[in-house]
C-alpha cells in the first residue's frame, strides 16, 4: 500500500520537528552535566550523562527515520514529476534543511 505524499511529509515533517526538540533537550542537559562537572558532582554527572545518551539514541534514531521518509518523498516526487502530476522545478523545498536546524 503506498501512502500519500501529504501523509508522508508529514511524517517526515513530524520527525523533524522531534529531531529538532530532542536537540534543545540535548543542550540543557549538557548545560547542567558542565555545571555539575565544574561542581564536582559526581552523582549528577552519572545521571545527567545517562540522560544525554538516551536523548541522543533517541535523536539518531529520529534523524534515520527522517532520513528514510525523505529518500521516499523524493522517489514518490520522481514518479510523480514522470506521470506528469507535477512540474519539475529546480527550486527544491527546504526538507533537507529542517534536520540541520
């Protein structure tokens, strides 16, 4: 069965959008892990580098899913483009940007 392209980029657009709020998440707890490590905290540090390496799995495997859905938008866009449905422009969207960000 092969899915829409609006549903699809919204899967992939959803992805992004958890990449992007894995990110933020990543950068406060890293701020808190320094601020514990030039504490001396060694308890705070364990949990917070714990922490860290759980959100960024979780980030990774965020970014392979959008990754996948991405490669299918542009086969589905292909196709598309071939049975005429849609124009080929040069000026493609911004999808690859939104995992950078």
């Amino acid at each position: 069965m092969m899915m829409s392209f609006r549903h699809l980029d919204g899967k992939f657009r959803r992805s992004c959008h958890h990449i992007r709020m894995l990110n933020r998440r990543i950068e406060d707890i890293q701020v808190r892990y320094d601020r514990a490590f030039s504490a001396g905290r060694r308890s705070f540090r364990y949990s917070h580098r714990l922490k860290l390496a759980t959100y960024e799995g979780m980030r990774n495997m965020y970014y392979e899913y959008a990754c996948r859905r991405a490669d299918e938008l542009e086969q589905m866009q292909e196709v598309l483009i071939q049975r005429g449905l849609i124009s080929d422009s040069s000026g493609d969207s911004d999808t690859d940007t939104d995992l950078m960000e």
